[in-house]
C-alpha cells in the first residue's frame, strides 16, 4: 500500500515510492561560522559563512513481487541517486511529494542512504523480505533564500 510519499529524480522523473509514512522527520537547520580570535579578547568574534538544511527520517520497504527482488532494487535505486552518474553526468536533484505543500518547491540533493536488510528468504534466491532505509537530503535552492522566505507558512492547496 502506497503512503502518497513519492522521490522524483527530477532528471529522469523515475519515482520511488513510499509504502509507508515515517514516524518522523528530523529537519536540521545547519550554519557555519568562522571564528576570529583577537589577541587579548575574552571571547571570539563570529562570522558567519553559510548554512544549509537537511532532512532525514527513516522508513521500511517490504517485497510487493513474486522474485523477492524489488527490496533491493529500491534500496540500489536510492544509492545510485547519492552519486554521481560515473564520469558521465553530475548528481540528480530530487523532488519530494509528500501529500501536499509540505516540500512543494523544495529541491533536493540526496545526500545519503543507510540500508539494512532483513527476514533472508534461501526459496527467493537469498532476497531480503524488508529493508529498513535511512535517508538524509540537502535542501538546494536557485538563489539566497530572505528570512522572510524561510518563515513563510505553507499555504494548503
């Protein structure tokens, strides 16, 4: 059953499908600051050099085929969106559809995936019946985002 959470590589529009909803979200506002020390000051100065915001959240992905086999080939899908295509092409931004305007206009780098496979099956080739799958994402924009673009609500659609 689908959880109306979908992963679009925005190059190629293949889709990975979420069976279901994670528990949680873990949304990471990151900054970066360099620190200046002067000579004989108690404390540094800051300066501040950039930020960026990261997503993660963990979720399971169960066989739906006879073979056994799509749990890793989602799982190898997902990997292959954290790199780059070889020497041939640069790392695909993804999209995020998630029910609504949650992650609308958002873009995405897929930054890292953790897998564990489990519940080994010897009749389906060794093929795992479910995998645990850990994603972290990089949110990417075209320009430097305002505070007021950061504190907008999302308006539902």
């Amino acid at each position: 059953m689908a959880s109306g959470i979908v992963i679009v590589d925005i190059v190629t529009r293949d889709e990975i499908q979420l069976q279901n909803v994670p528990k949680l979200v873990k949304h990471k506002a990151k900054t970066k600051h360099n620190v200046i020390r002067a000579m004989g000051a108690n404390n540094p100065k800051y300066h501040y050099t950039g930020a960026e915001d990261l997503l993660s959240f963990t979720t399971t992905f169960y066989c739906d085929d006879a073979g056994r086999a799509d749990v890793v080939e989602i799982c190898r899908k997902m990997e292959a969106l954290t790199k780059n295509d070889g020497y041939a092409g640069k790392k695909h931004e993804v999209l995020l559809v998630w029910y609504g305007p949650l992650y609308s206009n958002h873009r995405f780098l897929f930054m890292e995936v953790e897998y564990t496979w489990k519940q080994f099956n010897g009749e389906y080739d060794g093929y795992p019946m479910c995998a645990e799958v850990s994603m972290k994402f990089a949110r990417v924009t075209t320009g430097n985002l305002t505070h007021d673009e950061i504190r907008t609500t999302i308006t539902p659609t």
